[in-house]
C-alpha cells in the first residue's frame, strides 16, 4: 500500500509538475525554457520497511529523470512537453501571464481551462520555479 500511494504521489507530482512548468510570461520570458523536477525528501513520508525505503527512493530517482522542456510564445500562449521519467506525460499547452515577479499559467485540457498556477520568476528572469509539499519544479533559459 505505501509503495502504491509513493507510486501515486509520484504520477501526481509528474502531472503537477506539467501544469507548474506551463506557464511563464510575455517579454523578456518568452523563448524555451528548461526544467526539471526535484524533491525534499524530509518532507516525504518515512518508510515503515528498508524495501519501502527503496521503493520510494526508485520512484523519486525515476522522476528525477524526467526533462521539461517548455515554451512560451510572444503572444501569451504556451506549449509544454516532459520526456523521460516513468510515465510520458501528453504535451500541455494554454496561455499565460506574467508581471515583474510571478507567472501565471493557464493549462487548457480538452477545450477546459485547467486551475491556474502561479510561480516566482528571478529577479533576473532566468529562472523560475515553485514548491508544493516534497516537490520544486525549477526552469532555466
């Protein structure tokens, strides 16, 4: 059950991880945008068992391995695709918009729009991220 709900959080955090990474703003962070997805292991459940433990070490090193690649467009849309990792997630795509400190991502799936997500962007507008729980999605230019 606790390498089930590891493999769950996992799958979720994949898919959050998209919908994060979907968004940057117009401007000077239009262009392709590298990310990738890390995690805070003290802030994960601890393992009950040594197989647990390594079970959930495999999920995390699996999801560590997927690449995000995401591009923001001139004219406030968006496209997002993840490769590697355990499950391929399928390309994302929406709108977004930006001011001097945050960016909002406005995910659309299947002609619905998706709850937006809002991230900090760097003082210098290199890099942005966001933190949920255990998981940071991190880009770069």
């Amino acid at each position: 059950m606790f390498v089930k709900n590891i493999i769950r959080v996992g799958v979720a955090l994949s898919a959050l991880a998209t919908l994060a990474v979907s968004a940057i703003a117009a401007g000077p962070v239009t262009g392709i945008w590298h990310g990738r997805v890390s995690f805070d292991t003290s802030k994960l459940p601890t393992p009950s068992d040594a197989n647990q433990k390594k079970a959930m070490l495999d999920q995390i090193k699996a999801q560590q391995q997927v690449k995000i690649t995401l591009t923001l467009k001139g004219d406030g849309t968006f496209s997002l695709v993840s490769t590697g990792g355990p499950k391929t997630a399928a390309p994302v795509s929406g709108t977004y918009t930006s001011t001097a400190s945050a960016v909002t991502i406005q995910p659309i799936k299947a002609g619905k729009p998706q709850p937006p997500r809002t991230f900090n962007l760097s003082k210098d507008g290199h890099s942005m991220g966001f933190a949920q729980g255990p998981v940071s999605v991190s880009f770069s230019k």
